[in-house]
C-alpha cells in the first residue's frame, strides 16, 4: 500500500500538475524566422499539414512532455488527422503500441512494455499514451533495437552482422564532416578521435531509423501529419529532420524546441537550428 501511495503521488506532482497548469492556451512560442512571440494555438495553424513535426525534449522533463501533449492537442482540435511518433518505443514493437490504441492492452502490460524499451519513466510520458489511447490517434515506434546502437557505438557500423543490419531500415551511415561538426558544437568531443567518430555513427543511425520510419508511415498514411516525440539532439534540424530531407525533400517539416536556459533562448538560435521554441521552460 505504501508503494501504491508512493506512486501515484509521483503521478500528482511530476504529471497532474504540469498536464493541468500547461493548457495550448497558455504556451507562448518563439518564432525563429519571424522573431515574435505567438501562440501555440496561432502556430498550429502553420504547422505541417500533411508533413513533420519534431518536439524535442529532455526525457526527464515533465514540463516538456506538457509541452507536447499541448502541441498534440493543439493539432487534433483542428480535426487534422495526426499520429505521434515515438523515439521511446522500437519499431519492432509496433503491435504492442496498435493493441494499446486499440485498447486491447492494459495500462500494466503498457507499463511493462514501455520499461522494456525505454525506462521506468511512464509517468512523465502517461498523459500523452493516454491521450492518444481516449483519442484513437496512431502511434509509431521509430527506435532501432538498442543493442544496435550501442554496438554502433562501440565499435562502428561495420561490426554489425547481417543479421543486426537485417533490423534496420536501409540505412547508409556516412558521417560528413557537418555532422560531425554539428555533434561537436552540441556535446562535445571527449575521448579519442575513432570513438567520437563511432559516437557520431551511432546517432546517424539513431536520426537516419527515426526519420526512414517516420516517412514510411507518411507514405502510407499521406494525409497524416506526424508529431515526433524525442530528444532534443534528435529533433535539431541537422540531425533526424535532415535525414528526412535527404530522404524526400518533399515531406514538410517543422522543429519545435523547449527553451534552455543560456543555450536554447531566442537570442542564439537560429532557423537553421529550429523553427519554434516553447518559452517559459528555461532550467
């Protein structure tokens, strides 16, 4: 019982508050290109349609997935059909997320599922798999198996079996220089030069999966738009937004980004980096 308790205090602190305080309404963006503050309600309206709409987060954010059911919300009282795409859930898994929308799951056997890809953080992430469950919006799952990733990681792209590869898309990993100068600026080169450069693999496949998934419900479902649920290094224009570009240049997109205090602010970004900020969410 107090276990019980424990849990759905969590649930009223780190979700309940955030979901009910943070109403579309109330969320003011950062326009890049037009350098202006607007409603997020006045934004939609400009949002892809069919198309992409990435919203980075910090994953262990509760503010942000707020931010994100509001985008979602925001998109579906235009009555557009939508679906939300999910960094935190493997494409191989797609039938758990259906039978979940479907409602043939139950919030335990989600919970389980959603540990078994991701983590113990279904709190934060509750309300917009609930949302999305009430409303019978589609979701995908974009990751690649993570022992992919890390193998990537560790040893390069070329370690994999064909086997692994068998497990993704079609992926071609060729860093250039940009990327690789991009993940520099973002986090940093630590390490020796052949580890940064099998770090800088790892990602490519991680944004290259994400965006190849993503376009392939698009063409399937063309009227859709899709919103992208993922991290803020996956959702920056250089990295899974481009990897969509290259892959078809004719897919609309848009980035919005949380702002950050003294990085991610609208006085050092620029449309090159994003399209919109959520103001107010500073740390």
């Amino acid at each position: 019982m107090i276990m019980r308790l424990g849990f759905q205090t969590l649930l009223f602190l780190f979700l309940f508050i955030p979901g009910d305080n943070l109403q579309a309404a109330d969320i003011t963006l950062w326009d890049i290109a037009g350098k202006a503050e607007i409603s997020l309600d006045q934004a939609a309206g400009k949002f892809p349609s069919p198309g992409i709409v990435y919203v980075g987060e910090f994953h262990d954010n509760a503010a942000h997935h707020a931010a994100q059911l509001a985008v979602i919300q925001s998109l579906d009282k235009r009555e557009r059909p939508i679906a939300v795409g999910l960094e935190m859930f493997q494409h191989i898994e797609q039938s758990i997320l259906d039978a979940w929308v479907a409602q043939a799951l139950s919030e335990e056997e989600m919970r389980r599922a959603f540990a078994r890809n991701w983590g113990d953080d279904w709190y934060l992430y509750r309300d917009i798999f609930m949302y999305c469950r009430e409303r019978n919006i589609p979701m995908i799952g974009l990751n690649v198996p993570r022992s992919i990733t890390r193998k990537v990681a560790q040893n390069g792209f070329e370690s994999l079996t064909p086997e692994e590869i068998g497990k993704l898309p079609p992926i071609v990993c060729r860093v250039d220089r940009e990327y690789e100068e991009f993940l520099r600026r973002v986090l940093g080169s630590h390490g020796s030069e052949s580890g940064f450069r099998r770090f800088c693999e790892a990602q490519l496949v991680w944004d290259t999966a994400m965006a190849i998934y993503t376009l392939e419900y698009l063409k399937n479902h063309p009227a859709h738009t899709v919103v992208v649920l993922t991290g803020m290094i996956h959702a920056w224009k250089k990295a899974a937004p481009e990897q969509a570009a290259r892959e078809n240049a004719d897919v609309e997109q848009a980035v919005i980004q949380p702002s950050v205090k003294g990085r991610w602010t609208p006085g050092n970004v620029s449309k090159q980096d994003a399209d919109y900020l959520i103001l107010g969410l500073e740390e």
